[in-house]
C-alpha cells in the first residue's frame, strides 16, 4: 500500500517535469508591456510640460530694452464697497482710501443717510449731516447756478451746458448722464432734488471733458447701486481722474466741486473729517448766494 503511494506521487512528479520550463520575457511578458507602456505615456507627458515652459520662458523671457510688463488678472466679483450697515444703526460716513493708477483716492460711502441738496452756507452745528460738499458750479457772469437744479421740487436753474445729472427723488438716488432726462420733471413733481455737473463716467466708460488743468478731483458715483462720494488725494486731471474711477468699478460718475471747496463728513465715532478751506469764504471774500451742496443726512 505504501509501496503503491510512492510510485504515485513519484509518478505525478515526473509528469510534472515533463512541462517544459517557461522563458523569463514569456512568464513576465504581461508586466513588462504594461510598464513599457506607462514609461512611453509619462516620457511624452514630460516632452509635453518641457515645450510648454519653454514657450513660456520664450514669453515672458526678461528683455533689456522692451520689458514685458506682467498684467494680474483680477476677476471682479462686483461687490459693494462699503461694509454691511444694520438698518437701525444710527447713520454715518464710511471713509475708505485706496489706490487705484497710482492716484490716492478716499470713499466717502453713506449708510443709513438720505441725499438732499441745499443752497447757502451749511451750519455746521447740524448734527444731522453725515457727509456735505459743494455740488453745481456757479456763474461768473451773474452769479447763477450752472446747469439744471431742482431744490425740494422747486426748479431754481434750467441750463442744459452739463449733460452729467444726480437727483434724488423719494428717497432714491439717481447718477447718470444724458442731455434730457426725466428726472428733473419728476423731482420738480415730488418735491425731489436735481443738479447737473461734468459726466466723468457713464456705463463704465471713461467720458472726456474739455476741462483742463490739476486740482483735488471729486465725484459722486454709482457703483452697481451703491451711491458713494471720492475725493482724490492729490491734483489731477480731470480725464485721470475719471479713467481711476472707470478702473475702480464705478458704472456713473459726475463731478462735484474740487480744489479747494469746503465740506466734512462725519464717521461712526462721530469724528469729523474737513477738507478744503473752511475759512476760504471769510474776510474781503464772499460766497456766492448760490453756491450749493450735496448733502447727506440720517434717516
């Protein structure tokens, strides 16, 4: 019986060797052609990445006479600028300041504040105001104002030698710039508010002046619904001026009066900020009657 058990297991041994031994590439072939594979895909991977830093270098290859100047592509999220204000807070002026074409610009951003426009000297004892400055120009030759200007609904000048317009009607502020518009016979309708000034931007596009010269620049804007007052911080041209506020997102902007005009806003401390010359109209210096103001007040 034992004897019968060796011979088979000897037996099924010796078929087993009968199988003639596999070659190293047949018993590994599978292994090798898929690493094969894998070296070929990622070596035209790399010639790939190789050809595309090259042209890249070749782009942005550093040059001593014509530099390639390197742009940053800043996607505009079209947010507001100013901070998140709760509807009950008592109202202020947000200052911000930023740099846009190397011009130093301040927003001044109303919250919780109704726009008017008044004519005369402001008392500055009224707590009331957030934010004033000089709105419409006046004439030289008899002291008018320059431009169309409704004032609480009543109609104080006609003109039409400015084509940029702000009004406020029910408490809604309007900036924009047309030769006619609507708004003046509805503000003149409900006891609203209407001055025209130079357009500086309209639909986001830079509008040209013929005004000349350097001065502290200021505008009242419309950026996306958002209302806001900016100043510069240094003299320019009006068409610099107008190509930051472009630059900074504003959809409509319209001049207000610079250089030198007097205004403040007030802050959420309550702190006041003054610029241009407080006492310009003092001593042998007059203001005109018909010099006036946009005017932000609390609610």
């Amino acid at each position: 019986m034992m004897k019968e058990q060796k011979e088979i297991r000897d037996d099924q041994i010796r078929v087993l060797g009968e199988v003639e031994p596999q070659g190293f590439f047949e018993r590994y072939k599978w292994i090798i052609l898929i690493a094969s594979a894998v070296v070929v895909a990622v070596g035209a991977l790399l010639l790939v990445l190789n050809h595309k830093k090259q042209q890249a270098d070749t782009v942005h290859e550093p040059a001593l006479f014509e530099p390639v100047t390197t742009v940053e592509v800043v996607t505009d999220v079209r947010k507001k600028l100013g901070i998140a204000v709760d509807s009950l807070a008592a109202g202020f002026t947000e200052l911000r300041d930023t740099l846009i074409n190397d011009i130093p610009l301040r927003l001044y951003i109303p919250h919780n504040a109704d726009m008017s426009l008044h004519i005369g000297r402001m008392d500055k004892s009224d707590t009331s105001v957030v934010y004033v400055a000089q709105a419409a120009d006046v004439r030289a030759d008899n002291g008018g104002i320059v431009g169309a200007f409704v004032l609480k609904g009543v109609p104080r000048a006609w003109g039409l030698s400015k084509k940029g317009f702000c009004a406020s009607i029910d408490g809604k502020v309007t900036v924009g710039v047309a030769e006619n518009s609507p708004l003046f016979e509805q503000a003149t309708e409900r006891e609203g508010y209407f001055f025209r000034q130079y357009p500086l931007v309209k639909d986001g596009a830079v509008v040209d002046n013929e005004l000349k010269g350097k001065a502290i620049r200021r505008a009242v804007c419309d950026r996306i619904g958002e209302i806001f007052m900016v100043e510069t911080g240094t003299p320019e041209s009006l068409h610099d001026f107008a190509q930051a506020l472009a630059d900074l997102g504003v959809d409509q902007a319209i001049y207000l009066v610079g250089s030198s005009a007097y205004g403040w806003a007030v802050d959420a401390t309550g702190t006041v900020h003054e610029f241009g010359e407080d006492n310009y109209y003092k001593g042998r210096r007059r203001m005109p009657k018909n010099t006036s103001y946009i005017v932000w007040r609390r609610k």
